[in-house]
C-alpha cells in the first residue's frame, strides 16, 4: 500500500519559539520514522530539524509584529502550491498556521486543525480590525474535517468562539529531547552549596508565564523556607520588569536569570531541581492551553506547583501529580509551594506519579496516532 502524503503546516513568524516549537519538532520526527507516511512540512525557516529535502520554508516575512489578511492569503498559496507538488492526501495545520485554511484556494483534501488556545485570542480590537485572526481562525475551523484541541480549557474557547465546531481534546506530547537522561544530565548546573533548595521556572520570560507571582510569593515565605535559590531559565521581554521586583522584594540573591538553555541541558536542569513552580494566568499575550514543561519536569522526577488556571489545571493533577493554586491569590501560591519545599517524600511521590501519567498518555506515538486518526 502506498504511503498517505501528509504536509504538516505550522507557525506564522519565523521561527517557531515555546511550546509549539518542541510540540512541531517532536511530531514531525515521529512521523518521518513511518513507512506508511510520507511527511512534507511547510515552516519557518530554522524551526524543525528534520529529515534533508522535506522542508518547506514559509513566505510570510520574518519580524512582522502583526501579521494582515494578505499574510494569511499568501501562506494560504504557498499551502496550495505545496499541496499539489507533492500531492498530498491530508493536511494537517498546527496553532495559527490554520488561518491559510480560510481561504477556498486551499486544497479539498482531509484536513486537520490542531488548536493551542492563544490564537483562539484577539490582542486588541484594533489588532483584530488589522489583522483578523481570530475570523479567520474561526473560518477555518469551520471548514476542516478534524478540529483538535490541546486541553478541555481550549476546547471551551472554541465552543464560544466557533459555535458548531466539535473539538475533540487531544493533549500535546512530551519531546524526549528535553527530559532527564542520566547518561548526559548526571551533573548539577547549579553551582549552590549542597542542601540549598533549587526551585526552577522554566518558560518564556512573558507576563502569563506568571514568574512575578512567583516571586511575590517568595517574598511572603522569607523566613519560612530553607536556604533556597529559584532559577529563570528562558528569557523574553518580562526579564528586566522580574530582575527589577525582585530587586524591591530584596530578593536580587535568591531569583537567578539564566537565560536560555540549549535544549540537550534542559533536562539537567529540571532533574536537579528540587521543585518546578510556573503560575500562569489569562495576559494579553495569551493563556496557558496546556502547559508541556510541567510534564518535562515530572518526567525528569521532579515535581510542580502550577496554575489552577485554563490548560495547567490538566497538565498537573493536584493532589495526584503535584499541586496547583490560585495564581490571583498570592498567599495560596506561598502555602502550595512551602508544603512542598518542606516535603521530599511528597515531592517524590507527586513526581513518580507525574512521569508514569505522561509516559502512559503523551508520549509521540500515542499523539502522532491521534493526530492522523489512527484511533478515532
């Protein structure tokens, strides 16, 4: 039987950062290891190692902060002429990239929307009268065959967004580049005194990231925790607002800003931390859909304080696989991650629980099945 022709269509600015990023790569991998399917991809420039020849570069243009109608006409006909060279039998378009599914020229073939929640999201009516995302998203979601889901909380955005859409909740896999491996991560990367407890932010440095409830949170437990350092790892244009806070908190010791991290390290990093804390909220620049570093890290055996908020209330499941508050409420956020400071047993069990789950339920086979309807 010959091969289904699948073009994976994916990011609107060059290149792909976050979440989407690692979710595109990993998926894109397990693909191209199917003899049953031959993948084509259509991505910004840099975003996707994959395999020589396959990859497509995007025509929109890089920088852009806001991107018009005509950018989604334009990749709309890049997705035309790569469809028809390769003669693909299925689209598959990930995050906003579906806006090109808008226009008629795409294409009458399968189709599938894989949606993350943030496009589902105007900035601004201004930003919507420029660039009419969240129409066109919405136009596209109509007119695919499969809508996707990354968690429940998305799927109630596109229920109100899109009424008579039908999502089904798929949640995003774990990218087993960025777990705990103990033949490359056996070495601490932090340099603290034995004994100081490592609490560790990994994400984009943005406002919905939550790392300033995180330190206020820190300023409420100055005498209650142990020697402690929490580490940043990731940068982004929130960092000198955070270094600054913490300065006012007198924090300016306690909160490390590491910057990014090659992806090989980060698995050190989660796996020698002693807890992973990431409180996200709603922010202009999105919502948490589901929230893939919680996993890492309790793959990497540690476990999380995270947001009870949107897609981060699935990715940890308190009481089970860690704990998770109110990220509006600063003192429950200071309780939730004393209980666990001051716990090791509990963190260990939280953390064992949380890599059995997503070894269970979100490892690259079992999206990649999904993602192509293998098993409804």
């Amino acid at each position: 039987m010959s091969p289904r022709h699948v073009l994976l269509v994916c990011g609107e600015y060059p290149p792909l950062v976050g979440g989407i990023a690692s979710l595109a790569e990993v998926v894109a991998q397990e693909l191209e290891s199917r003899p049953d399917v031959e993948l084509h991809l259509l991505v910004p420039r840099g975003s996707v190692e994959t395999a020589p020849g396959r990859t497509l570069t995007r025509l929109d243009r890089p920088g852009r902060a806001v991107t018009t109608a005509g950018t989604h006409l334009v990749n709309a006909l890049a997705v035309r002429r790569a469809a028809a060279r390769h003669r693909v039998d299925e689209l598959v378009f990930m995050d906003s990239a579906a806006r090109a599914h808008a226009f008629p020229i795409v294409p009458d073939v399968r189709t599938t929307v894989y949606v993350h929640g943030t496009e589902l999201l105007a900035p601004s009516r201004l930003g919507e009268l420029v660039s009419r995302r969240v129409a066109l998203q919405r136009r596209a979601l109509g007119r695919a065959d499969r809508v996707l889901a990354n968690s429940r909380a998305t799927a109630e955005l596109i229920a109100r967004a899109a009424p008579g859409v039908e999502p089904a909740v798929l949640h995003p896999c774990f990218d087993p580049a960025r777990v705990f491996r103990p033949g490359d991560h056996a070495v601490s990367p932090y340099p603290d005194p034995p004994g100081t407890l490592i609490l560790l932010t990994v994400a984009r440095v943005v406002p919905r990231k939550g790392h300033d409830t995180v330190i206020r949170a820190l300023a409420r437990l100055r005498d209650r925790l142990p020697a402690y350092r929490y580490y940043v790892v990731g940068d982004g244009p929130a960092r000198g607002d955070l270094q600054r806070l913490a300065a006012d908190f007198d924090l300016r010791d306690r909160v490390m800003f590491t910057g990014r991290v090659p992806t090989s390290e980060l698995g050190a990093y989660y796996h020698h931390a002693d807890l992973f804390v990431m409180l996200s909220r709603r922010a202009a620049d999105g919502i948490e859909g589901f929230g893939l570093t919680y996993v890492e890290a309790g793959l990497s055996g540690t476990t999380s304080v995270a947001s009870d908020r949107d897609g981060a209330a699935e990715a940890v499941r308190h009481g089970i696989t860690g704990v998770t508050a109110n990220p509006d409420r600063v003192d429950e956020c200071a309780e939730a991650i004393l209980t666990l400071a001051l716990d090791p047993e509990l963190r260990s069990r939280y953390a064992i629980a949380a890599g059995r789950w997503a070894e269970q339920h979100l490892s690259p086979r079992a999206f990649a099945d999904r993602l192509l309807d293998r098993h409804g």
